[in-house]
C-alpha cells in the first residue's frame, strides 16, 4: 500500500511550512570486552606481579635485533614532539594511497558548494582614504525553470536582483538579494497551488570577476480542489453559504481566488439577513498522491435579523435619529440587508455635515416576524464645520470676466436647513441673492428651495435690470451621490426692466418694465459615469416651463427645452463626446417675448468659435436680438495622460425667429481645448474661431471655467 502525505493548510494560503527533524540519538554506553583469558571470577589483584626481568626474559626474540643501545635506555619522546616528527616536512609532498572508487562517483559525492562559498572582493574602502568611494560589484541575473506557470514576469517586477540593476555595493548585497528572491519564488507558487515548489539561488564567478545570479526554481504539479465543504447551520434560503461561495472541484487552489470567494461569503449573508456572520479559518488537506486538496470552510451564520430602530450617539451631533428615520430607504420589519445600510451611510455622508459617520448593525436579541431577530442600527457620528465658503469664476467671449462668490451655512435650520448667500460679480453682470434649502426635506432625495435675487446683465442682447423670487421641490444629483432620475418643478416670479429693440430695421430701442410668472418641469435621466467627467454613457433632460408675460397686456407662452449628450470611450484614455440641443418658444411673437426669456446661442456652454448670445437674428447694428427656436450640435474628442487632457471639437448651431427650428443657415465652429483634471472635476480652456465668419462676427473666442463643456 502506498503511503499517503499530507498536510494542512490553514489560514493563509501559501504560507504552508512543512517542518521534519530527525529523532534524537539515544545515548549509547560503550562497554570494553572482557579478556578471555581471565577467568569470569577473577580479578586483577590475584595475579602476581611479574618483575621487570622475568618480564624481557619472557618476550620473544627477534631475528636481526642489535643490542640494547645506550639510545634505547634514553627517556620517549613527548606526544608533542611525536607528532611533529611524524608531520611532513615543508616543501614535501605526501602521497595518499589511489581512491579505490570511481571518479564519477566521488565527483557526485561532493557536497554542493554553499551560496556563501564564493569569493568575492569584499569592496570596502582603503583605510588611509575611508572616504573614497569603491566601484560597485557588477552582476548578472538569469532565471531559469518558470516555464508555462505564466509567473515569470510577476517574478521579475518583484525580484530583488532585478530590482538592483545589476549592481551592489557588495557582495553580501547580493546574496542577501538572491536569498530574497528564493523566497520570493516559493511565494509565489505556492499563491497559484504549487505546493510542491522548491527555488535554489546560486552565485556564480565568471573568470574576470564579475558575479552571475542564477535563480532556479522547479514548480512541480499544481494543485487543485477535490472534496468541498461549508459547514454551516440551515439558512434561508437553504444552503445559501455554500451557493455563495463560487469555488467548484477542479479549480486550482489559487490564494487570491479563495480567498476571494470567501469575501463573497462574507458579503452575501448580510445581504440576505444574516447581519452577524462569520467566517472561520479554512482548512486544505493536501494529498500528494493526487495531487488535489479537500477545502473545509466553517461559518457561524448567526441569526436571521429585520430591521427595527436608529440609534445614534456623538459629542457633537448634526441631527437625531429621527431625521435618520426620514432618510433611511428600508421599513421596519423588512429583512435586514446590508446594502440598505451601507446607502444609508453614504446619504448620511452625502449631507456634507459631518467629519465623521459610521453605521453599524446592533444585535438585540429580540424576536421578530417569521423566527427572525430584531436587528438596530446604531449611528456613530461627529459633526462637521457647518460654514462653507466657495467660488468660481470664468471667462467667455462675449460673456465677459464672470465671478461668483458663495456663503453657505448648511445647517443653520436643523435638520439639512442651510442659508446660502451669493455675489456674483462681472464685467457685464452683476447681482446678490439669497436662498433657504431644506434637504431631505420630509422623504429622501426631496429638497425644497426658496430664494430672492436682484441682478443687472449688460449684454448685446439686452440690457436687464431684475429683482425676483422663486421657490422649488427638486431630487438632482450630487457628486457623491449620482442619481438615474431627476426632476425640479416650482414657481418663479420676476420683475424686469429691460432695454430691447423694437425695429430691427433701425435699431431703435426702448426700456420696458416686464411682470414675469412662471411655472417650469424639469425632468432628467442620467446614465452617465461621472457627474462632472463622464467618459461613458448618456444624458436626457427635458425642461418645460409655461409662462406669462405681462407689460401692457398678457402674453402667455411656452418655453422648452431638450438636451442630449452622449460619451463614447475608444480606449481608456480617448473618448467620443456628442451632444445636441433642440428649444422652442410657442404662443406668443418675438416682440411680445422680453429680450432676457428669448432664445439666444453662441458661447462656451453652446456653439463655441461665437460670442457670448451671439448667434441668430440681428439688428441693423449687428446685436442679436434672439428669437424662437434653436438647434446646436457637437462633437468633441478627449484625449487623456495623467492629469492633463486635450480636446478637439466641431460645434453647429442657429437661431430662428419660427417657434420650430429650421435646421437651415447652420453655422459651425471648430477649436481646440485643455484640460487640468483635479479631485473636484477638470478645469477647462477651450479656443475656437468661426468657420465663414461674419462681419461684426469674433475672429477667434476664448472660454475658461470648470468642468466639461458638455
């Protein structure tokens, strides 16, 4: 029968260690022979001593002896003298008899010689000039015995010799390098199943002194998985830790593929109520005969849970659990879910009102529905600087130098109440404003806003002098927390005094006061990857906003709005960006319209190469004067390296005085773009010039801001 070797492997994979030491050596007592010719019952002192006379007269002669010398009756030699007669004399040689076994054989018998064996100089500085610096040992590396493993080249990023280059200061450097790498080798097989690999690290010297490196290594067979078992109590539904764990017989035992089967044990128990799971120590037994190994993983499921209540603690809260009960997306009673708990977490963090946050599951033992156990959450936070300051600013031809200051306090109304107070300040706009907002504002996602605003734009258009209120109920994104569908409705009323045109034809213009009510939907759908830098996917938004205008008399209209942009990745660092615009104005002419309601195009978030509204119907001075629809188009490639970017696009776009665009008169630009990308979305500065410019038209347009154009 032949014998079976095996041995355990237990927590970490490839940290196998098989440890053997031979018995110890009993300890043997020599016993000296007994002298036959004694009988067994004697002893020494019953035999005569015999004197020195009898003694020689006894002894046999020799044939050819001489006489006793004078010499022989001198004192013996000391021991130490003896030997150094018997030691040859310097400058002799001293022939050993002929090996009586074959060469070949004792060739093999030899001991392998010792990585240290080899000599090298040992590279150290002279001691009357210990500050002069002594050329490096030069060395060659070769690696040998990989073969089909495909590890190889993980090898050589991490060996310690290759990392050297080739070169030491000494050469205790590099053996201790090539020492590392033989453990670096046994490492490595042994993470991909090879638990029978050896690597052996040589030092060789090359006839000119230079050093060669040999690492060899034999993989021997891999192993794989036979029998496994998940020892689990009965779950629901049943075998749920052994379903989830993805690891079949066959597989190879792979250390990163355990253990990562292991984590999804881990991650789907408390996805489907088992908050409290554990997993235990994995146990391989490995049978070299086969080859394979049988894997054993225990796990303590513990009990089934529901949710049931929040608790929180914290020196310095931001808002009770009560508010938390509001932003939670489960029901009491439901089954415990860890991904429920992990998306209260992040819309906790998304609030921006604390420096630190944890959610943690909190076993009551109390019994709930359906034989499960009464699961709490407890929130652990501490509250975050409530005040805010920020700014942005950019520049667009046209548009002028534009800058915006903001003050935020963002739970000066607790819970989520936040007070934001805004400065804009430009060469052609100018304006304050203030704003009330309440987030999480009775449901999640739902954030209710109230503002007033006075503002003064000078632009080519128009002139306007406005004051206004507005208030909304919106769910929009954030960058922590993007989310598929928006949508914003509310109310806005303005006050306006404008300067317009009224007779394109001489350019005569006139101020008119204007009552402004309105009524606008949004409603958008992201599938984008990125709030601010998408590289892939689409976006929707449709804006609809009935509206009236009074100055003399009522003109009712409707103003919308679509937009579509799309990202397309050709390779991870080079994508397709599109975008198209359509906007219609209906129930109402131009004339009845104020200029600032009008549709206009041209500029950085629109046709690029064009000024600032610059786009459209003119005057006989050459200044826009907007009209009823539009359509814009837009193609742009990004390309990418490090934190830098460059873009290319073409835009197209036109203005019309029909309330349905035309598609006619398009007119393009073309340019070219960099970006910064920081933590907080690229920095943008794009220049374009206009293809068949006209007169009064830019010759080229310059826009800087942050984040993409689209």
């Amino acid at each position: 029968m032949s014998r079976r070797q095996a041995h355990h492997v237990r927590h970490m994979l490839g940290l196998i260690l098989a440890a053997t030491s031979p018995l110890p050596l009993m300890a043997q007592t020599a016993t000296p022979p007994s002298n036959p010719a004694l009988p067994s019952d004697a002893s020494a002192s019953e035999e005569p001593i015999v004197p020195d006379d009898q003694f020689e007269a006894r002894l046999p002669k020799v044939e050819g002896a001489t006489p006793q010398s004078s010499a022989a009756s001198a004192p013996l030699p000391s021991i130490d003298s003896w030997i150094d007669q018997q030691m040859p004399q310097t400058g002799t040689t001293t022939e050993l008899p002929p090996a009586t076994e074959p060469a070949q054989e004792r060739e093999l018998a030899q001991p392998l010689p010792a990585l240290d064996s080899v000599t090298v100089p040992a590279n150290v500085a002279d001691d009357d000039t210990p500050e002069t610096k002594q050329p490096d040992i030069r060395y060659a590396t070769s690696i040998d015995g990989f073969g089909k493993t495909e590890l190889e080249d993980e090898f050589r990023a991490e060996s310690a010799l290759i990392k050297g280059k080739g070169k030491a200061e000494t050469a205790a450097m590099v053996q201790a390098r090539a020492n590392e790498d033989e453990k670096l080798a046994v490492r490595l097989f042994y993470s991909q199943g090879y638990y029978d690999a050896t690597a052996l690290a040589s030092l060789d010297q090359n006839g000119d002194g230079t050093l060669k490196a040999v690492v060899s290594v034999t993989p021997g067979k891999r192993y794989t998985l036979a029998q496994i078992i998940v020892n689990a109590g009965p779950t629901v539904p049943p075998d749920l830790a052994r379903n989830s764990l993805p690891l079949k017989t066959g597989d190879p035992i792979v250390a990163t593929l355990v253990e990562g089967a292991e984590a999804n044990v881990a991650l789907r128990l408390p996805e489907q109520g088992y908050a409290f799971a554990k997993i235990g120590d994995r146990d391989i037994l490995l049978d070299a005969k086969t080859v394979t190994g049988d894997y054993t993983l225990p796990v303590d499921t513990g009990p089934r849970g529901t949710f049931r209540k929040i608790t929180t603690s914290g020196d310095n809260q931001a808002f009770g659990a009560d508010h938390m009960e509001v932003i939670r997306r489960y029901k009491p009673g439901q089954v415990y879910d860890s991904r429920k708990v992990d998306d209260l977490r992040k819309a906790l963090v998304a609030t921006g009102l604390f420096s630190s946050v944890s959610v943690d599951p909190v076993k009551t033992g109390e019994p709930g529905p359906d034989g499960t156990e009464y699961v709490d959450l407890h929130v652990d936070q501490e509250a975050g600087p409530p005040r805010t300051l920020a700014g942005e600013a950019g520049y667009g031809t046209g548009q002028g130098f534009r800058a915006e200051a903001t003050w935020t306090h963002r739970n000066l109304f607790p819970p989520e109440g936040a007070l934001i107070g805004s400065v804009i300040a430009g060469t052609q706009e100018q304006g304050v404003s203030g704003t009330f907002r309440r987030s999480n504002a009775g449901r999640r996602d739902k954030t209710f806003q109230a503002g007033a605003s006075i503002n003064h734009q000078n632009y080519a258009a128009y002139e306007a002098f406005t004051a206004g209120l507005n208030m909304s109920w919106a769910r929009q994104s954030t960058p922590i927390f993007q989310k598929r569908w928006t949508y914003t409705y509310g109310a806005e009323i303005l006050l306006s005094n404008e300067q317009t045109t009224v007779d394109a034809a001489t350019g005569a213009q006139d101020r008119r006061t204007y009552f402004i009510g309105a009524l606008p939907v949004q409603v958008g759908y992201d599938r984008s990857n990125d709030l601010l830098n998408p590289t892939k996917g689409f976006r929707a938004n449709l804006r609809v906003s009935p509206e009236a205008s009074l100055q003399g008399n009522v003109s009712p209209y409707v103003r919308s709005t679509f937009d579509l942009t799309g990202y397309f990745p050709i390779s991870d660092a080079l994508v397709i960006a599109g975008r198209t615009r359509l906007g219609t104005i209906s129930g109402t002419s131009r004339d009845n319209l104020p200029p600032s309601r009008r549709i206009y195009a041209g500029g950085g978030g629109s046709v690029r190469g064009y000024g600032y509204q610059e786009l459209g119907p003119k005057d006989v001075n050459a200044d826009p004067i907007g009209g009823r629809s539009v359509n814009e188009f837009a193609v742009e490639t990004r390309y990418r390296f490090g934190d830098y970017g460059v873009v290319a696009f073409v835009d197209a776009g036109q203005v019309y005085n029909s309330s349905i665009p035309q598609f006619s008169d398009m007119r393009y630009g073309v340019g070219l773009g960099g970006r910064f990308y920081t933590n907080f979305g690229p920095f943008r500065a794009d220049i374009a010039m206009p293809i068949n410019r006209q007169p009064g038209e830019s010759k080229f347009a310059l826009y800087i801001g942050i984040g993409q154009a689209f």
